[in-house]
C-alpha cells in the first residue's frame, strides 16, 4: 500500500481511532488496525484537509459526504469480517469506507451512481495501491448480480426501504448494513441471512444522505 504517510498525520489518526473509535464501545482490534491505516486524508479535497481526521462527516463534492469516521468502524465491525469475503459497498463516494473494507477482506465492489465520483474514487484508490477494490457506475440499489453473492454488504445512503435485489445477493450467513427510514432520520439496520431467512437487528439512529435509483428515493424535484 503506497500510504505516504507524515508523522503528524499518523498521530492524528492514532488519537482520532483511540478517542472517537474505541472510547465509544467499537472493539474489534482488526477494525481499530483498518481505521488506523487508512490516509483519510488523502481521501477530502485539499480545502478539508485540515479536518480531515476530526469527529465528523465532511463534504466530498456533488452534494455527498464521507461519512464521519465512527460510522465507518461500527458499519465495518457490524459486517464482522474475517478476512475470505466477498464484499459489496453502495454507495462510493470518496473511497474512504472501501479502503478500510479492502484492508480486512478479499475482495470489495463497491458501486457509485455519480459518474465523477466513481472515477475519482478509482483514480484515488488506484494511486494508493488498493488492488482488491473494484469501483462501479451504476445504480446500486438492484446489487451486482454478476459477483453475487456477497458474504457482507454495507450501503452507506439512506433507503426508504431494504432493496430486495440486495437481500437475494446476500450469501447464507451474510451480513448486510443498511441505514432504513426516512430524509430526516434512519436506523442503522443489520440483516443476517441464516437458514434462507432474514434476521433483522435495528441498532440505532443516524443520518445518512439519501440512497436514491430504482429501490432509492425519487430524485429531488428543484
Ligand atoms: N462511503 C462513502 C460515503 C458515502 S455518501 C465514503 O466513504 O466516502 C453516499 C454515496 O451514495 C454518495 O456518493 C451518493 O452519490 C451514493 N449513492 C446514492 N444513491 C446511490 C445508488 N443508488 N447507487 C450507488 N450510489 C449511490
């Protein structure tokens, strides 16, 4: 992994892990390894930098944010990855989220709908040297058939709703990450598949930016 990394921005990563991440209950030690390897950084344009590593979402163009960094490790360690997986993430943005995830599993698609992030998100996780991470345009609420079925999914918008394409993706004993409910305010949602069926565990409320496409929410009218 080419992280090119300085001093400072290791430090601010290790206190960003300790007070923000683990204080706050995440325990998984591989998690807490992925968040502290990953440049976030390099992941917000050259004006955020500076916040780069603070508790918070931050915007990343096109109306979207990387989502703030406790998100992304209760997400990851929700998924419970061991480290043979077949991931899928919807929902791109700057890469960030698909970065930790290539860090602990063996693969990781992830789809962007915004055409300009998608390859921004390529460019920027090539240049880093993450090679098990795939980047796809497209609508990712009908899933990726072709590289079904995943063994973890995260979606990391806002759905209305559970996409049903992404329920039939999930392998038996995947693990699936949704934040479910309305513009406002979702709960972060966890699906297990086991025996066929879908356990569902509600965990607790965030707020996400909206999932739009077919099984999103209707494009908003300006
Ligand atoms: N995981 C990202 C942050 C995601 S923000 C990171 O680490 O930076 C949510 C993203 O979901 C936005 O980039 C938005 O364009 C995208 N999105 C919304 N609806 C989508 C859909 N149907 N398919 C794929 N991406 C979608």
């Amino acid at each position: 992994m080419n992280e090119s990394d300085d001093p400072d921005r290791k430090s601010q990563r290790h206190a960003m892990v300790a007070e923000q991440i683990a204080r706050r209950g995440v325990r998984s030690a591989r998690v807490l390894a992925a968040l502290e390897r990953v440049p976030r950084h390099r992941f917000v344009s050259e004006d955020l930098l500076a916040h780069a590593y603070e508790d918070r979402a931050l915007k990343i163009g096109g109306g979207q944010t990387i989502s703030q960094p406790y998100m992304v490790a209760v997400m990851t360690e929700c998924l419970e990855i061991g480290g043979c997986e077949r991931v899928l993430e919807i929902g791109t943005g700057s890469g960030y989220q698909a970065a930790v995830l290539a860090l602990l599993a063996r693969e990781v698609f992830t789809i962007e709908r915004n055409e300009s992030l998608a390859c921004s998100a390529r460019e920027r996780l090539s240049s880093l040297g993450y090679n098990n991470i795939r980047v796809i345009w497209g609508d990712g609420t009908i899933g990726d058939s072709e590289h079904a079925p995943f063994d973890a999914l995260l979606v990391a918008a806002a759905a209305p709703a559970i996409p049903p394409p992404l329920l039939g993706q999930l392998a038996e004993g995947g693990r699936l990450v949704i934040p479910v409910g309305d513009a406002e305010q979702q709960t972060l949602t966890r699906i297990r598949k086991t025996g066929g069926r879908a356990i569902e565990e509600r965990l607790f409320a965030c707020q996400f930016v909206p999932l739009r496409g077919r099984y999103g929410r209707p494009e908003a009218t300006v």
